[in-house]
C-alpha cells in the first residue's frame, strides 16, 4: 500500500468514526473501501474490527460523565453481547460474503420502516419497557451480538433501533450504550481472529487511532444534539445505506 493510498484510506476511516458514532454502520463503508486497497476480505474484516475497538472506546469517553450509562441492565446487555460476538466470530469461515448486501439491506430496511412509523420513539424519554418488550429486547442484543461478531456492518444501526423500540431508550442513550456494547463486540470477535493470524497489527493500530480520535469529536456533538436530530441524522443514513447495499447486490 502507497503513502497516498494509506492517507486516503485514513480519510475514509475518520470520517465515518465521526458519523458513525451515532449512525453506526461504518463497516459498511470501510470494509468494502480496504477491499478496494487489495486486502483479502477476512483481513479486511479482521482489521476493520480490530480498528473499531479504538473507535468504541473513544465513542463511550464523552458519554462517561453524564448519567447515560447509569443503567441497571448494562452488564446483563454486555455478557449477553460477549456470548453472541463468540458465536458470531466463529461463523466469518461458514457463512458466505456474497450474502451480505441483501442480508445487511434487509436488515436497514427494517429499522427504516419502524423509525419511520414510529416517529416518537427515542425522541422523548418514555415509561419502562413492559416484560415482554424487555425479553425482546434481550433477545435481540444476544442475535445481534452475534452478527456484530461475525461482520459488524449495520450491527450498531439494528442495535440502536432494537433498544428505542423494545427497551424505551433515547436516541443518545442507545448511541452511548451501544458505544459500549461495540467495545466488547469487537474485542472478542478481534481476539478469534488474532488466534487465526487475520490481523494487519501496523495498519489497524493506524486506522484505529485515526477512529478513535474521530469517535471522540462525533460523541461529543451527539452529545450537543437534541434527540429529534439525531433521529433525522439517523434515518438519512440508513435510507442511504439501504439503497447502497441494494445497488451492490444487484450490481
């Protein structure tokens, strides 16, 4: 890889850490960009996600001083993430890559839909989620985990949308919390992949450090937004993301 090639892809990498924090989905654009770069798809992934240990934790900083991540569930929501990223991370070798972009655009057409439909959700602080909201809720953190394991593209945009729905959470509350459930996602999904040598150390310490600073200015503007906001920055991600990934499955 070039100078020119690396700063451009340096570029890319900060750019979608500072979006990314509230929009998720950066592996989305940065997985297919180091596929550009003629990185084999497993160390593209493996990297990418190494990388986004970096982002998570300097998206999660900004959100420490506040009383976002004061929630009484939070460590049931980790152990929950750590157990799917496992079996996530196990399914990179069984699972074909051609089924990502119809899998991945499926999955923003979802949360597209509910966002649309329910425009008050996430926008204003509701009641506690009933029994059964939570039990889905849980259920979904666990699949998603396990996802979030396997490819993490669009892992964080479902998660975000699955704790407005079923767990009453503010747009800025599920954007820290799920900061947080991205560090151990992809710490363990990182950690299966170093034991199979798919790890580019030198330029995911770059890339990372590059995501990390860009996550830290992204927290700290969502931090600044109201929650209307950041729904509308939301939902014009993914129509765009969805769109993206549609054109790339039937192209």
């Amino acid at each position: 890889m070039t100078i020119t090639e690396l700063i451009l892809l340096i570029t890319i990498f900060l750019f979608t850490s500072i979006i990314g924090v509230v929009t998720g989905s950066n592996s989305l654009i940065t997985v297919p960009a180091m596929l550009e770069f003629d990185i084999s798809p497993a160390n593209a992934i493996a990297t990418n996600m190494f990388a986004l240990i970096f982002m998570s934790v300097g998206g999660t900083i900004p959100f420490l001083k506040g009383d976002l991540l004061k929630r009484q569930d939070l460590s049931l929501l980790c152990v929950l993430t750590v157990i799917g990223s496992i079996l996530g991370a196990l399914l990179v070798i069984v699972i074909p890559s051609k089924t990502m972009p119809l899998l991945i655009s499926i999955f923003m057409i979802c949360v597209l839909i509910f966002s649309v439909t329910n425009h008050h959700k996430g926008v204003e602080k509701k009641e506690k989620p009933s029994p059964t909201s939570l039990k889905i809720g849980y259920g979904l953190t666990f699949l998603l985990g396990i996802y979030g394991g396997f490819f993490s593209g669009g892992y964080v945009t479902t998660l975000t949308a699955a704790f407005i729905a079923f767990l009453n959470m503010t747009f800025v509350e599920a954007v820290a919390v799920t900061k947080v459930l991205n560090i151990f996602s992809s710490l363990i999904a990182t950690l299966i992949f170093m034991s199979q040598g798919l790890v580019d150390y030198k330029l995911g310490i770059i890339l990372g450090i590059t995501m990390f600073f860009g996550a830290i200015i992204g927290a700290k503007f969502a931090l600044k937004m109201s929650n209307l906001w950041l729904r509308r920055i939301f939902i014009v991600t993914v129509i765009i993301l969805a769109l993206r990934n549609l054109w790339q499955w039937f192209n």
